[in-house]
C-alpha cells in the first residue's frame, strides 16, 4: 500500500486534486493507493510523529506558518524514502527545492496528464520491491527506513543505534538480535560481533579484529568469526558483481 499526502491551505485546490488522484486510481486498478489530506502544515507532523510518515508528499509551497519548503526539510529529517512534489504557481523555489531532493513540481492549476505523468514516474521509484523498508518506533513516533540506507547498528543497553547513510543516527528501543532477524532476508547484512550488525555495500576493507566501514567507523570482529565474515562478504561481493 502506497501511501500518498496531499497538504495545501487552500481547500479549492485540496479537492482538485483529490480529484485529479481519484481518477488516477480508476486508470490503475492495479496499484494500492490510499490518500490523506492536510490544510495545515503543522497538521500533516502532527500525523507523521504519531502514525508515520508517508511514501508521496504533494506540498503546496506557499502556506502559513511553515512553507512547504521548510515542511519538506522536516519530512527528510525522518530519513525516509519518499518522493516530494510541490504544488506551486511560480518556479522560483527551484533551488530550495534541488535541497530537499524534491521530484518536481505541479504547475497550478494542475493539468490532469501532467499530473498522471509526474505521479506514474514517482510511483515507479517506490515500488516496494526496489526499495524495501523498515518501520522503526522511536521516542519521536514511527521512522519508515530504507533497508539498503542503513548503514550500520549498534547495541546500546537495551536500544540499538542505527547509522544511515547519510551519516544520521536513530535511537531505537529493543534488542539488536530482533532487528537483524527482519534484517536476515537481505543477504548485504552480517552480524560479526553481538553488539554489531553491519551493511556490507558500506564496508571499506577487512582486517582480523576490525570491520572498516566508508564513513570511518571500526567495527569490532569477534576472534571466531573472522573467516566466517571474510568468506561471506567476498561471496556477496562476488554475487554482486554478477548481477551488475
């Protein structure tokens, strides 16, 4: 089920495209979409903190309070895989825009094939099977997080600290052993010390006691796990520069 936000002030616009989306989803029977709509910025993080955030944002730009450029820097702050579209009558936000990584824009009023187009291209980029997910409960609310961004985790007492790609961590409560059973489906994780799982795309080099990852972190290796990781990650090097 793809989830998809639509938050713009102004009401006339809100239910143009809610319209625009239902038509949508009457040309494509065959993908799962449910929507939700906002008029208030401070509404929509209200909703992201307590039920998690959303795979598609449709984001006017000019809004009281917080602009929805602003609002889309506090969506990417969650570190979540999701396409941002901004519904704009100007593109003069185009460089705020590149900042938040955002999709493109919709051009008010908003054409029913441009928009048919922009969302089949954004759609495409989050089908589940190219960009699996987590969702992880923090003391912030729920974090939907791409699987292949995380980067490394670290079991702290009773949480565990996940290390993204970008170099963002989240504080999760629970133990590192149930994370990595999720995590056992995707063969680029290994767990070479109890306290440790790691993604072996981030792994910079091996040596007997340590993991070297890109960012510069040095993950410990326990004394009888050694070959096993050093047999297992060339393996998985190997399967991946077959399928490349």
């Amino acid at each position: 089920m793809l989830k998809i936000c639509i938050c713009d002030d102004n009401e006339a616009e809100v239910y143009k495209i809610e319209g625009l989306l239902r038509q949508f989803k009457n040309s494509h029977p065959e993908l799962p979409l449910v929507a939700q709509s906002f008029r208030s910025a401070f509404d929509l993080l209200d909703c992201i903190e307590k039920q998690g955030g959303f795979d598609l944002y449709l984001l006017d730009i000019l809004m009281p309070g917080i602009s929805g450029i602003e609002l889309a820097k506090r969506i990417r702050e969650r570190m979540e895989k999701a396409e941002l579209l901004f519904l704009t009558t100007s593109r003069e936000y185009a460089v705020e825009a590149f900042g938040v990584e955002a999709a493109g824009y919709l051009m008010k009023p908003v054409q029913h094939s441009e928009f048919d187009r922009v969302l089949s291209s954004c759609i495409q980029r989050l089908k589940p099977e190219e960009n699996p997910s987590l969702m992880l409960k923090t003391k912030g609310g729920l974090h939907n997080v791409p699987v292949y961004e995380l980067m490394s985790v670290e079991s702290i007492r009773h949480n565990y600290r996940c290390t993204m790609a970008g170099g963002t961590t989240l504080t999760v409560p629970g133990t590192i052993s149930s994370l990595f059973e999720q995590l056992r489906a995707y063969p680029c994780f290994y767990m070479p010390h109890r306290a440790f799982i790691v993604n072996f795309n981030y792994v910079s080099g091996l040596t007997a006691s340590e993991i070297l990852m890109s960012d510069g972190q040095r993950i410990p290796v326990s004394r009888n796990s050694y070959m096993d990781l050093k047999n297992t990650f060339m393996n998985y090097i190997l399967q991946k520069s077959r399928r490349t």
